[in-house]
C-alpha cells in the first residue's frame, strides 16, 4: 500500500515514528500532533501502461501552527523530487512531486491547526 510505504519512509527518513507520531489513512482520536498520510486523487490511470500516477495527501496537525507548518515542510522536502526510481517498501517509485507548497487548511473540530500539501507519484503497475 503507497500510503503505508511513504508513511514508513518518513520515519525512515528522521521526521518521526511510523505508529506513534506518523500514520497511514487517518489520525488517532488521542493524539494531537502529528503527520499522517492518505489516498490522494490521482491523475487519469492506464492499465495498459507498465506505470500508474497515484496520488497522496500529506496532513500535518498540531495544537500549533508553527510546529504543524515546520513539520509538513520537512515532509515537503523529503518527498519533492528527492525520490527518483527508487523501492520504497512494496512500491517502486519513479518520481515523487508536490503540486504545491504546504498551505494551512485550518483548524479542526478540536482546534489543532492543519497544514496540507499533495503529491504525485509514478509508479511501477
């Protein structure tokens, strides 16, 4: 699964725990700072093709707004075109790109600030 492989490269890479402060497809109820990872919406798909162009959408939260932003960049900057035909887990990568820079979407229904960004990927099908 892309979420989980790109979730675990994180923690990899130094920006936190894969389980504890980084995650895959939704946020724990008790923890409020953090990064997690999910599905994204994607480009148009080719079977026929050997690569595919999934998407993924990187939220950072934290009950502050600096910390949430700092830490959303790190994942910007360790995913923007720093991944280039590479196995990541069960998933070769072929280019990993944000379609923009993190943007703060807000607050939640708990007041934790969110900061988010999206990527594409290509991939081997």
């Amino acid at each position: 699964m892309i979420v989980e492989d790109i979730a675990k490269y994180l923690a990899q890479q130094g920006l936190g725990e894969f389980g504890t402060d980084i995650f895959g497809m939704a946020f724990p109820k008790d923890t409020d700072e953090g990064v997690c990872i999910y599905d994204g919406i994607s480009g148009i798909s080719d079977t026929y093709c050997i690569v595919d162009n999934p998407a993924i959408q990187i939220i950072s939260r934290s009950s502050n707004s600096i910390t949430a932003n700092d830490k959303a960049i790190q994942a910007y900057k360790l995913l923007h075109g720093t991944i280039r035909s590479k196995q990541i887990g069960n998933t070769f990568i072929y280019q990993c790109f944000a379609t923009g820079y993190p943007e703060s979407i807000g607050r939640d229904a708990n007041g934790l600030w969110m900061w988010s960004m999206n990527m594409n990927l290509q991939i081997k099908y």
